[in-house]
C-alpha cells in the first residue's frame, strides 16, 4: 500500500468525474514538517500553534515564536500555511497558566475567548506571525469563533498589529488573509455580512459535530455514538457549503475525519474541495478519491435521505463496492 500511495504522491487528487481536491495537511510541531515534501501535502491547511505552548514549561518569547514561524514558512517553500491562534482552554491546559475551575471545559473559556479577554498573548503571537512572514503572504485564522462580534474584535486585533508594525519599519505580508474556524453551529447562522468580511473558513469538524450532537469529544462512551456520516449532520454541512457558495467564501474542512477516505469521499461529493488531515492520511484519501465519481457518491448520499436512513455509510459502502 505504501508503495502504491508513494506512486501517486506527486499526482492530484482529481475525481473521475474531473473535480480536483485541495488536500493540505494538518500540522504543529517542526517534527510535523518534513512531512509536507514526503507526504504530497499542497500545504498546511491547519497549523495548531499552542502545540509549541504546550511542549513549554514558560511562555515562550516573541522572538522564539516568530523564528519558529519563519521556519515553518522556510519549510512550506511558499505553499500556503494557515497558522490558527492558540487553540487552549478546554482540554488543552498550559502547565505555566493557571487551570480554570470550570464545570464543562468545552463549553467554558477557551481558544477566542480567551484570546479577547486576556489579549496581550494574541498580541504577542500576530507580531510574532507578521514578522515571521517578513513580507511573505501569511494566513492566520481565529479558532472557536461562536459570533461575527468576536471575529471582528479579533480581526481588530490583528488591524493593531499592522499599524504597530509599520510604525516600526518592518516590512508587512505581501498579502494578509484572516479567517476563522467554523466550529460552533451559531457561526453557520451568523449573517451574510460575516461571512462577506470573513476571507476563508475552516470547519473544525472535531468540535462542531462534539456540539452539533452534543457528545463529548473526549467521551469514550459517546464519541462514537454519532456517525460522521449521519444524515443530519451531513445536511447542516451542505447548508454551510451553500452559505459559503452564495457569499463566495473559501471553504475547507480540517477535523479528523479529513482523514478517513470514506468521510473525505461524501465529504468532497457534498462541496467541500478543499482538506486538512494528518499527513499519513493524504495517500489513502487521495487513492480512493482518484477511483470515485463525486457525482455517484451524491447519488447514494440522496437516496439513503430519501430513504430515511441514519447514516449514508451503508449506501457509499454499497457504492464502492460495485464501482
Ligand atoms: C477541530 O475541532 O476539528 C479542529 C481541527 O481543532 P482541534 O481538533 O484542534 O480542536
Ligand atoms: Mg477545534
């Protein structure tokens, strides 16, 4: 299998039906990188920046981060990186800050929220990422983004942090795009004007299907319980595809089931062309994507639907296994 999928490392993964699939991959330590030649990895579509918090004993400096950015971007050769802010709060506690007494850590001051009330370590942390790129393009989305309002604050944020910059001479990105990661289902609902303003989203599939079932993530006994593939969520999916088509919004998908080919297939054939996963996972999702019709595999999704089906798992695997 390895070596099939090192055959089509350098190939795209276009569809029989002749759609191309943006696959990027998820990332977040400098162990991470190599991975992006070997892997065939058109980028790194999710760049989890509290890792490097969380492999610390002391908050690191501002210079330590923007040389580890710059030699994030070094690695990537000019390939798009989209670095999201810290992600912590929730299940992801920073052992030099102080842990929150929280009754649901999930539901309770994490990632943006904590980034708005206690801004000084965002500050730090877009200072570090403009001056990283050095006037290099940089992407830089905001995680667990609930409400337009804290998108603009943050956005704001990073509007401080030019100004700051260019007061002190130091050379701005190329080309700057912010986004957000649509994580929560009240973002789904915002109104146009975010999704006008909002220049790429980024679903968090890990977070937004905990909620959208309300099923813990970390849960053992529930995080299984519903299927990826279950009608209902796959429904409230293409109604963000659609949002994201009328508005003109880039759109990509970086949960884990990115990576699992059969969720990247319905998740490809519903409109979502562009995904995130972690680099083992490109050959296999690519393999099965250049052997599939998009359009058959909508079929199936359609008529598991209209049948009433929980799941279209049962109708792609019937699907695939008579293509
Ligand atoms: C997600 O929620 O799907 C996601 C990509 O972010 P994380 O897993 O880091 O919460
Ligand atoms: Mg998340």
């Amino acid at each position: 299998a390895q070596e099939r999928y090192a055959s089509i490392r350098d190939k795209p993964a276009e569809t029989l039906c002749g759609k191309t699939i943006s696959l990027m991959m998820n990332a977040g330590l400098m162990a991470d990188l190599p991975s992006l030649q070997g892997s065939g990895a058109q980028g790194v579509g999710l760049f989890r920046t509290e890792l490097q918090f969380l492999v610390r004993n002391k908050m690191p400096k501002r210079s330590e981060l923007s040389a580890l950015y710059a030699r994030v971007l070094d690695a990537a050769q000019g390939q798009r990186v989209v670095f999201r802010t810290l992600d912590i709060g929730s299940d992801k506690v920073l052992p030099y800050m102080k842990p929150n007494d929280e009754p649901n850590p999930a539901l309770g001051w994490r990632a943006i929220r904590v980034g708005l009330d206690k801004p000084g370590v965002m500050r730090m942390q877009l200072q570090a990422l403009l001056r990283a790129a050095n006037g290099r393009p940089l992407s830089v989305m905001f995680p667990f983004v609930a409400q337009f309002e804290e998108f603009r604050a943050a956005r704001a944020e990073m509007d401080k942090a030019i100004a700051r910059e260019e007061k002190l001479g130091h050379v701005l990105p190329e080309r700057l795009e912010i986004g957000a990661m649509l994580e929560t289902p009240s973002l789904a609902y915002a109104p146009d004007q975010f999704f006008d303003e909002v220049e790429f989203l980024s679903i968090g599939g890990n977070d937004l299907k905990q909620f959208f079932f309300a099923a813990d993530r970390e849960n053992e006994r529930v995080r299984r319980r519903y299927d990826t593939l279950n009608v209902s969520f796959l429904t409230f999916l293409e109604q963000i595809v659609a949002r994201c088509k009328n508005t003109n919004t880039q759109l990509s998908f970086c949960g884990e089931d990115a990576g699992r080919p059969v969720e990247a297939l319905c998740l490809a054939a519903i409109g979502l062309h562009s995904l995130s996963m972690r680099p083992a996972s490109i050959g296999p999702v690519k393999h099965l994507l250049r052997r599939s019709d998009l359009n058959a595999v909508k079929a199936a999704i359609n008529e598991a639907r209209e049948r009433g089906d929980q799941s279209v798992r049962g109708a792609v695997m019937d699907y695939l296994r008579s293509a």
